[in-house]
C-alpha cells in the first residue's frame, strides 16, 4: 500500500471523536463556574435556562452575591431571580409579566421601591446588537433606534450610548452603543455530544450572542446528551461550539414552565408552555408571603430539578407535549364554542381592534407595506385580523414577530405572541437581529407595525417604562426599534384622559413615524406632525358631534378635529367572530358586551 494511502486509511478516514467530555451535574457546575459579582446572560432563546437558575437560587438565595442580570426580558420565571435577593442591577428592555397579559409585576415593584436592585433600560434589538458586537470583539455597535427618547439621554449620562457624526457623511447623527461582554452565560438547548456542541432549535430571539461573547464561557442544559454523529446530522441546528462550553448538563424539560419548540426531527418531541403553572407563578407575585411560599415550595423546598419535575407530574408533561402539537388549538377552541356563540355586540375594547384592524388593511393597500409587524395583545389582535382578511381580497403581506417568527399564519384559540401553534404555520424562523434588526427595521423594510400604548402624546409620543411620578411601568421591549425605524406605526390605545395626555412623562419611542391612532372612539391620522381626529365610531354614541365631545373630555390635548371627520359604521358579526376565536378566554379583549339575548350596549 502507497505511504499515503496508508495515511489516508488509519489516521484521516475515521471521523474524529473528541476526546473532551465536559458533563457533569448542575449543582456542580454552578458550585464550579459562578462566582458572587459576575455578569449574568441567562439566554433567551425560544427556550429559557429555567432549571440552571433555579440551581442558581438555591446556591445563592440569602448569600447577597450582587449579580448583573443581562437579558432582553425581565419576566416570569426571571423575576424569581429579583426576589430571591441575588440581583443587583438588571440590564434588560422589559421587566414585568408577559403572560397571559404583558404589564407591570409586583415584584419588581417591590424592588424598586425598596432600592435592592437598579434597571438599565435598553430596546430588545440595542440589546441584541450590544451582545453581538461583544461577541465580534468591536467597541460599540451602530444602531437606527434610541434616538429622539429619554431612554438615549439616560444611557448617554452611563456611558454606554453616543451619538457621533457619520464618517461617511458628516452632516448626519449616528447612534452608537457601547459593546457588552457578559462574564458568563446560561443555555438550555435541545442536545449536544459529551464536548457540548449545542443544537438550539429556532426560532432564536436575543440568540446565542451572549454566549459567544461571555468571557468565561457557557453552562450549557440540555434535554438529552447525544453522540458526535446525531450533531453531525444535524450541524445546521447546532448554535453553539463545544469550545465556548464550560459544562454540559443534561437536564430534560429544563425549560419548564416554558415550552420548547421542535419538527422534523423525531428525537425531538416538542412540549409547550405550561401556561397553568404561569399563571400560578404570576398570582402569587401579589404579595411578598404568597411569592415567598411559591418560592419555597417550587425551588428552594426542592433538592433538585429531578424532584422538580416529579412535582410537574408525568401527566402533566405528556399533555404539554399533546398541546404543543399544530392542531391542539381545535380541541380547546371547542372548549369555548358556548361563550362564542352567545356573546353579543362589541365591547369598547373589541371595536377598536376591529376598527385597527381596518385601518392596517387601509394603510397596507394605500402605501403598499409587504410585512406588517405587531406588538402583543390587541395590537397583535389587530395584525392578525387584518393579515386574514387582506389574504382573503388577494392581497399578500408577511406577518413578522420580534422573537423571530416570520410568514406566520395565527391560528386560534391562543392570543399569546410566542405560541406554539403559530411556529409551524411559519415560512422563517430566525432571531431578533434578522426578524426586528432587517426585515422590520432595516434600510429596505415595507414595514407597517402596530403597538399598543400606555400613554401617548399628541405628536405620537409614546410611554411605556414610567410615569412622572416615578411608578414604573414595563420597558421598550421592541416599541422603541419599532417606532425609531419601521416605515410606519399605526397605535392603538383606550380613549382615557391618563393615556392621551399633552406631553408623555417619558419618551419611551419617538412619534415620528407614527402615522396614525385607533382608539375605543375614533380614528386619528398624522396631519402636519400631530394626531388629528378624523374618524368617529359608531358604536360610541348616536351622532358624531356627541362623540366627538365626547372624545373632548377624554382627552388630555386641546383636541383637532377634521373638517371631513367620517362617522365610521360598527364593526361587522363576521369581524367579530373572526376576532373573538383567537382570544376566546378573552384575556385582550376583556369583558363581553350583553349577550346576543339581552340589549346591546356599547359598555365594557
């Protein structure tokens, strides 16, 4: 045999097996690796690192070790952290609850209040973009949002945030924000090999970035330990290499409350969110003794995640795994068909999504938006309404979620954003960077988005992080990326006078590209830089000037009023019943009107 063909057959021909074997338990890696003071990236994926912090708290619970929590989202299962005392500074764009309705929590009210942890307010994309570019090894990152908000000057006195005059055209502002490199991070993926090649099924949101960037490397979760030739099969799931990997921790369901998304490959079965247990966790934040018990009886009280899951119950993880499937919405939908069918007219709440949702098919046809973008909850309700009915006339748009959800084609019976029966109906599933950074944001987006907003001012300013009385409200999350850069933004909000008010307390996201405003009464437009009322709703009350009074007295800015104000016709049975089968327990849509057998009213 030739020198080099014996070469070739005992030392190339084999694929090589890594020789480094990086398991070990979680209790051990997290005694191993975290030390008090160090930067925490729990990484959000579509996925969380649930059971590697509950470790973490019962590690460090009592023990003040004064950690940086780094994520885009402050929420459920997160918030354990902030009450458990091992927080002292949370780098986040929204901390509160999401599910089943996105708003503030109790315990990051509590905490603020008494002073035990500070927030550093960012958008879900700066936030992503800041990661990545600790990840490349570059000092700042350039990004389109920030500008124009209070949020800018607040990061601008930190340090972390400029705004620099473009090299390339000196007479233009840019905004820059200062790379940031975590000390270590937290994954929970699907599988990996015993080195810790990590397979992490999309969609991704913040994405691995703050694992790639982490100084000291990645405590990895997974839901099964695989061999080399799984990985190799499947090398276009895996998002982290087995270098960046300190441990490798085999933890199945280590995402539990929260789902984890999989198809196509058999050895996946996908769970979904156990939103029973969610909804438990956000009740008990009330009040400190409720939270504490909760605490204690869900992670403290329990030796380990195994137990943990013995608490979940065998039944209750199989039915997770039967509701994560395409078509699990129809058996709940039916669960509902009697309230369905007996509810009546349009509450306030539900006329103006109907009413938003007509607007979004206007604006869609009229400026020719390809994607349309939504917040959660009405606004979300609003997108989705509108998308089904264009489709119907033959007009195409790409419904787009931040998290990385792209073509997605809702299906009922679940309002929630991130819902897993929406994932299949996708035709991309990618990250916050792609789905929020480019196709929504970016130099070439057709972006129509609709948000929701807790306060708006009359040049579309709008406020969701605080009032002026200091109470804190949620954060960014993505309004900010949205309204800084997406081609258009139609709001929705409830007509009150402490939502429309002369000059928002906080500039959360500028209204410069805010081109219009649905609320409980009318229609409003943009007409020479401010919200001017075009529209009045027939569903408010008999005559338009009654209305338009109205709407006066509910609003905080000296009201203008279109000489051609429309006097819009209610929304239609067949909008409705449309509407109403995707929020069915009508977490968004609130109270029904009277029934179909009482009188009708335009009541909430």
């Amino acid at each position: 045999m030739s020198d080099w063909r014996k070469i070739v057959q005992e030392r190339i021909e084999t694929l090589h097996e890594s020789t480094v074997d990086r398991r070990m338990h979680l209790r051990d890696a997290i005694d191993r690796f975290v030390r008090p003071g160090m930067i925490l990236n729990p990484v959000s994926l579509q996925a969380r690192p649930v059971a590697a912090l509950h470790e973490l708290i019962r590690r460090y619970h009592g023990k003040d070790p004064r950690f940086t929590f780094v994520s885009s989202s402050l929420s459920g299962n997160y918030l354990q952290l902030v009450a458990a005392g091992i927080l002292e500074k949370a780098v986040i764009s929204f901390a509160g609850e999401g599910y089943p309705t996105p708003g503030p929590s109790p315990v990051v009210a509590r905490a603020l209040e008494a002073g035990e942890c500070s927030f550093e307010h960012w958008t879900m994309l700066t936030l992503s973009q800041r990661l990545l570019a600790g990840a490349q090894g570059v000092p700042f990152a350039t990004t389109r949002s920030l500008q124009r908000s209070d949020m800018a000057e607040e990061l601008r006195a930190l340090g972390v945030y400029q705004e620099i005059a473009d090299p390339f055209d000196p007479d233009r502002r840019q905004g820059v924000i200062k790379a940031l490199r975590p000390d270590i991070a937290f994954v929970h993926g699907w599988a990996a090999d015993k080195a810790g090649n990590a397979i992490c099924f999309p969609p991704h949101q913040e994405n691995v970035y703050g694992a790639l960037a982490a100084r000291d490397g990645v405590i990895l979760t997974v839901h099964k330990i695989v061999d080399s030739d799984f990985i190799r099969r499947h090398a276009h799931l895996v998002r982290i290499p087995a270098s960046r990997i300190l441990a490798i921790c085999e933890v199945p369901y280590g995402s539990h409350p929260y789902g984890n998304y999989a198809a196509g490959i058999p050895e996946f079965q996908a769970y979904a969110n156990d939103y029973a247990h969610m909804r438990e966790h956000r009740e008990a934040q009330e009040t400190v003794e409720r939270y504490d018990a909760w605490l204690r009886n869900w992670i403290l009280d329990i030796h380990d995640h195994s137990a943990y899951l013995d608490q979940v119950g065998e039944t209750r993880l199989r039915e997770l795994e039967r509701l994560a499937g395409a078509d699990s919405w129809r058996g709940e939908l039916e669960e509902h068909a009697a309230a369905l069918d007996g509810l009546g007219a349009a509450n306030p709440i539900e006329e103006m999504i109907v009413q938003a949702a007509r607007t979004t098919r206007e604006r869609v046809r009229d400026g020719g938006f390809k994607t349309l973008l939504s917040g959660v909850g009405q606004a979300a309700l609003a997108a989705w309404l509108a998308a089904h009915e264009l489709r119907e006339d033959g007009t195409e748009v790409t419904l787009l979620a931040e998290t990385g959800m792209v073509g997605h084609d809702p299906r009922p019976a679940d309002p929630f954003l991130i819902n897993y029966r929406n994932m299949p109906t996708t035709t991309q599933l990618t990250d916050v960077i792609e789905a929020l950074g480019l196709h929504a944001c970016g130099a070439a987006n057709e972006c129509l988005a609709t948000l929701g907003a807790a306060q708006v001012d009359r040049v579309g300013n709008v406020n969701s992080t605080r009032t002026r009385n200091g109470h804190f409200l949620v954060g960014s999350g993505g309004a900010n990326d949205v309204a800084s850069a997406a081609r258009e933004t139609l709001l929705l909000a409830r007509q009150q006078r402490r939502t429309f008010v002369e000059k928002v307390d906080f500039v959360t996201s500028p209204g410069d590209r805010v081109g219009g405003l649905v609320s409980t009464h009318g229609r409003y437009e943009r007409r020479d830089g401010q919200l001017v009322l075009t529209g009045v709703f027939q569903s408010a009350g008999t005559s338009p000037q009654e209305v338009i009074e109205e709407i006066r007295g509910l609003c905080g800015w000296n009201l203008q009023v279109a000489d051609d104000v429309q006097w819009i016709p209610a929304a239609t049975r067949e909008e409705l019943d449309m509407l109403r089968v995707f929020d069915p327990e009508r977490f968004f849509l609130g109270r029904a009107a009277a029934s179909k057998s009482e009188s009708p009213t335009s009541e909430g």
